[in-house]
C-alpha cells in the first residue's frame, strides 16, 4: 500500500456512508455493544498495532529530534504485517495476556511480577531493568521504583498497553487498575499514566470515532497533575491552534517536552515525547489509516511503536470494515507470535473472553437475543491513580519476594544475599539495591535508612526447630559512615552494635545469634539498618540468612 489517503472523506461523510453507528449508549447510564461488533472492532485495533509497527520499523531512531523526511518513508506492503509476529511491542502484552487469562483481572502484581520475570525475551531500558529487579528478588512495585529502575519514565508500558483497553469496551476504569498492576512492574508515575492513558483511549475509541474526542475522554483516565496529562492537554490546545500543521506542533513539542523534559527517562525514549508523537498521528490523522501511520512515523524517535499505538486505537474507532483490505488478507492468521503460545484467532478468543469478565464486573451485564450477545455497559467515570513523581518519588515499600515465589524463578538471581527477607522503610539514598560486587564480595545488596530517624527493617518470620539454629549476619558499611545494627527476635532486642571502622574487620562485620532461646515457636526476626549519625548510613549485606540445625 503506499502513503496515498485510504479514505477520501472526513468523519462527517464517513458517518453518514456507515449509517447509525452500531455501538451507541442507550440512556445517560449505560451503553449497549453487540459482542460480534466488539469483536470486530477489537481485531482491528490488534491489526492496526501490528500494521504501525511493522511499517515504522526500519525507522525506528534513525531520525532523533528531527522530522523524518517524506521521501524517506518506507513504502508500504501488505505482506509486512507478519514482520509484527516478531515485534516486542506485541508479544510484552501476550505476556500480560497470559497471566490475566490464569488468573483473572483480580490478577496479584506479585503474580504478574513473576510471570514477567520468567519471560525469555530480549528487553531494553525500563523492562529490562524492571524484569531484572524481579530477577534480584525485589518484589513489584518497587521492580518499577526510581530506587531500583534508572528510567522510570521510559516508552516501556505505553507501548504495551493496548490490550488493557481492547478488553474493556467503554470501560477505562478496566485500563486504569491494570495498568496500577502491570505498569508499575517497570515503570513508575508518568510511565504508567502512559499506558494507563492508552488503555483508556482503546476503551473510549469503541464508542467514539472522533480521535479529538477519544483523547479529551482519555485524559480524565489518569492524574491531572501530572507531566502527561500537561502534555496531552498541550497537543490539544496546539492542534486547536493548527488544525493543519501538524509540523508546527511538532516543533512546539520539541521545545516543552524534549529538550531539557526526560527526567526519569533514558533521553529519546521517553513516554512524554513518544506519547506526544502518538497524538499528533490521531490529531492530525483525519482518520485516515494510512496518514495516521506516517504522521506519528515521521516525528520520529521511536517511530514505529509510536505508530503502533496510534494506529491501534483508529482501528478500534473506524472497524474493521474500514481497514484497508490487504491488512487482513496478507495476516497469517495461525503463525504464532513470538514467545507465545498465541495465534492471532487465540487472541482474539481470549480478548472476547476477557471482555466479558470485565463488563460483568464492572457493573454491566450481557443480554443475549436474536443477533447475538450484547454488551450492556455502565458509563462510569474512570478514577486515576495516585500522583506519582519520578523526580520526587515516595519511599519504597521495601517488598521482596518469598523463597517460595523465588524457587518458582527459574531466572531469579540466585547470588542475592537477602532472598526471602521482606524489606521495610528502606531509604533511596546512596542508590539502594543490588550490586554485583562491593567490598572484595560478590552478590551485596545495599540499604539505607528511610530518614534520620527511622531505619531500614528487614523481616522475616521462621519456626525454629529444637536444636542448631542460628541468624548469621556479614554486613559492610561504606568507608565514610557507619550505621547502628540492630536485631530483634519476637520484639526482643538482641544485638545493638555499631558498624563502622571499629567494629568490623576490613570494612565487614560478622556476627552469628543463636536462636535456641525460641526453639519450637515461629518467631518474626527484624534486622534494621538503623540511622546512626546522618552520613554514608548504607548498610552492604553479603549474608543474611538463618541455619535451621545445619541448614539453611
């Protein structure tokens, strides 16, 4: 296909050439959607993903900051379509997919954080940090943490995100909650807003067909304060101003959202900029497939997962009806996706089945006539997550994974020196978390008191059998500090000790409490990183771990 206008009309013509359209609210509660008409709806976002993406892709960051010229456009070819089977932008979400049709929607982040952590695909920036936090045995959310994720604001879970809205017709409350579950595995604040917004605007596009109207209906998915919703509420004042100068807008873009903007991000792949670049395709697109694609390729940086999203959410407004027809006719519909056990009709079943869980829990209810089931669905508006800042974060939870979780891990880091302790009020100072070697050890994870008065706890709860069991501790402190150890066994102190240049031996101290004193009992044991005089307070674990009569 080549970069010609697939549609020689606008949304007025197309309205009245389609006729009422079939998905209309009923009153001012609730909107009615035949199951068929979803799901036709449904495989044309899913193709209009696989379509941006693959026709952006021998673009993808050969032009940063600079508009990629019309001539340089790849021309399209139908055939490319499957060229998406291979497409990390689509199999991360199978993942999620996956996981949501085990364990339903009320799926726990800790299981989505496992299932992640298992995947065997290449990963960049904030996924791979995300899943190699999993990996270290830090539990979700703190996986997606500025503590531990250097690029919490990263493109990651905006690209990744649209099954969260194809199965929640009219339902961005559905784009929300999974989003506060998947994207916080690798992202943090703004980088989850990015998916969450998303997700919203794939739900609000099955009843919407005005790109305008589907994004102002998005924004109330996620915090008004926050860095993306500024910038979706910019495109939308600029695209008012130029209705059709799409170069205009990208220029004003370039000046607010990128230069000097990609704080918690790694530069040209942050999801504010990137997500700027998927709106001036929906705004300036006409609702035209094909310019849609080239106006968010041309922007440039991540122009083929821009694209994508782009493309997505226009095909779930337009149908798939609408789609030119050699996208469908050129998909191999039963070739598999990449690290998956989906086919493209798979998906669709499990989106359909899915589907109707959430419109079922989320109020509606589905009727069945003669044409088929229909969606019933309650108009609710969505309630965003709380205002996270990257820049500014709040404390970590200090969550960890059990032994148990971790041993179902085939790829959890089997070198980390805390794995099955939970961590409590751990501080972000002197960057807490792992490290592969510190000291002259191998495998130290680090903490750091939460403030200066409140110190960084690590628990764990064990039944102490009769003889033989000991708490063995070597913990370093950093040369230029020193903190206050403290242990305690069922609420009873038992070490208060400094660690510092006095007490351990080349920069390590040692220590074993034997435990024979609870024997027979479960008993909760805290080790605290305490604030000791407000410098270098971090404490450097190479060994924490409890011998159970010989054994560990």
């Amino acid at each position: 296909m080549t970069m010609r206008k697939a549609f020689g009309f606008g949304l007025g013509s197309l309205a009245v050439l389609m006729g009422a359209w079939p998905a209309t609210a009923s009153d001012g509660t609730e909107r009615r959607l035949a199951v068929a008409e979803y799901r036709r709806r449904m495989e044309a976002g899913w193709i209009g993903q696989m379509v941006g993406v693959a026709w952006g892709a021998p673009t993808e960051f050969k032009w940063r900051d600079e508009i990629i010229p019309a001539d340089r456009v790849p021309a399209w070819s139908d055939a490319w379509i499957n060229a998406a089977f291979d497409q990390d932008d689509l199999y991360v979400e199978l993942t999620f997919l996956e996981v949501l049709e085990r364990h339903g929607l009320d799926v726990p982040i800790r299981e989505a954080g496992i299932a992640f952590a298992n995947s065997d695909y290449r990963l960049w920036c904030a996924n791979r940090a995300g899943r190699n936090n999993l990996r270290l045995g830090i539990a979700p959310p703190d996986s997606g943490h500025p503590a531990f994720n250097p690029c919490p604001n990263d493109i990651d879970y905006q690209i990744e995100a649209d099954y969260s809205g194809l199965i929640a017709p009219g339902l961005p409350q559905v784009a929300v909650d999974l989003g506060w579950i998947f994207g916080r595995l690798m992202n943090y604040g703004d980088g989850v807003y990015a998916g969450q917004f998303i997700g919203a605007m794939y739900a609000e596009a099955f009843f919407e067909r005005e790109p305008r109207r589907i994004v102002e209906a998005a924004l109330a998915a996620i915090p008004a304060g926050s860095d993306y919703a500024a910038m979706v509420r910019d495109l939308l004042a600029w695209h008012a101003e130029e209705p059709r100068n799409w170069e205009a807008t990208w220029n004003k873009c370039q000046q607010k959202w990128r230069l000097g903007r990609d704080r918690g991000s790694n530069g040209g792949i942050d999801a504010r900029i990137n997500g700027a670049y998927v709106l001036m395709g929906l705004l300036y697109g006409e609702s035209d497939p094909s310019q849609t694609i080239v106006i968010s390729m041309r922007c440039g940086q991540d122009s083929d997962c821009n694209p994508s999203s782009a493309m997505g959410v226009l095909g779930v407004a337009l149908g798939l009806d609408r789609l030119p027809a050699g996208w469908r006719a050129a998909l191999e519909r039963s070739r598999r996706f990449s690290h998956s056990a989906y086919t493209f009709d798979r998906l669709l079943d499990v989106c359909e089945r899915l589907a109707r869980q959430a419109v079922v829990r989320h109020g509606g209810r589905i009727e069945t006539g003669a044409e088929g089931d229909v969606f019933v669905i309650r108009r609710r508006n969505p309630n965003p997550s709380p205002l996270l800042r990257s820049w500014d974060p709040d404390p970590p939870l200090g969550v960890t994974f059990s032994v148990e979780e971790l041993d179902r891990m085939p790829y959890a880091a089997i070198q980390n020196p805390i794995r099955g302790w939970a961590i409590r009020d751990c501080g972000t100072d002197m960057e807490p978390g792992f490290r592969r070697e510190w000291g002259g050890r191998r495998g130290v994870w680090v903490t750091h008191p939460r403030n200066r008065t409140t110190g960084c706890t690590l628990v764990r709860e064990v039944t102490v059998p009769e003889v033989g069991a000991r708490l063995v501790i070597e913990v370093g402190h950093h040369p230029k500090g020193d903190f206050e150890l403290l242990v305690r066994v069922s609420g009873e102190e038992v070490v208060r000790t400094v660690v510092g240049d006095t007490t351990a031996i080349d920069g390590w101290l040692r220590r074993s409490v034997d435990l024979g004193r609870w024997a027979g009992r479960r008993v909760p044991i805290e080790v605290v990183n305490n604030p000791n005089n407000g410098a270098n307070e971090a404490a450097y674990w190479h060994s924490l771990r409890i011998e159970l009569g010989g054994r560990e």
